[in-house]
C-alpha cells in the first residue's frame, strides 16, 4: 500500500458525505464507501447495548447487503490519527483501493492507496 496527498473529486465527496453524517447524528465517526459500480453507502458509528460498530463497519455492512463486493474508496471522519485495526481488517476485506481518514474539518490526515 502506498501513503499518498492526492485525492480525486469523488474522494472529496465521500468525505462530505461522512461529515454531514458524523454532525447530522453527533457521532464520533462518520464514513462514506462507494463500491465497485459507483453506489456510495454512509454510515456512523453504531453504539448499542447489543451491538458496536464503527462507522466503517457499519458503512461496509451497508455496502455488502446491497451486492458490493469491493470498494473503489473508503472514508472515515474521526478525531482518531489512524484506522483501527479492525478498520483496516474490513477495509482490506473488500479491497478497498483508497482509504482516506480525515478530522472532523474535512482535511486529510492519511490517504493509502493499494
């Protein structure tokens, strides 16, 4: 995987995406996916007493219901400076070609290209 700082159109709308949604729901992290045919799936974390998931997950879980098999991008709007482990686990699941994790302002702290 290679870290770069370019980030294409559809990239910087994913991160729009995950910001509108971290704000509209107050959530720690927000994160938009779009999937091998284009379709995009937003998600926020999800903090239950029976289930927990990141925003990522829960983006990805969309994503998956839906058909998708691979990701051409990843998104995640957190305070967090990187992916957790079990991010990068789901991110790689659907070989994810762009991971992008940015702060709450939209900047982008690391994008990772496979």
């Amino acid at each position: 995987m290679t870290e770069t700082t370019e980030l294409g159109p559809e990239d910087g709308k994913l991160i729009t995406l995950a910001r509108a949604s971290r704000a509209r729901n107050a959530a720690p992290e927000g994160a938009a996916v779009r999937d091998e045919t284009g379709r995009t799936y937003v998600a926020t974390t999800v903090e239950l007493r029976s289930l927990r998931l990141s925003a990522l997950q829960a983006a990805v879980a969309a994503a998956v219901s839906s058909e998708a098999s691979a990701l051409e991008a990843a998104v995640v709007v957190t305070d967090a400076e990187e992916l957790t482990e079990d991010d990068r686990a789901v991110a790689d699941d659907l070989k994810t070609q762009v991971t992008v994790v940015a702060a709450p302002d939209g900047a982008p702290k690391s994008i990772v290209q496979r």
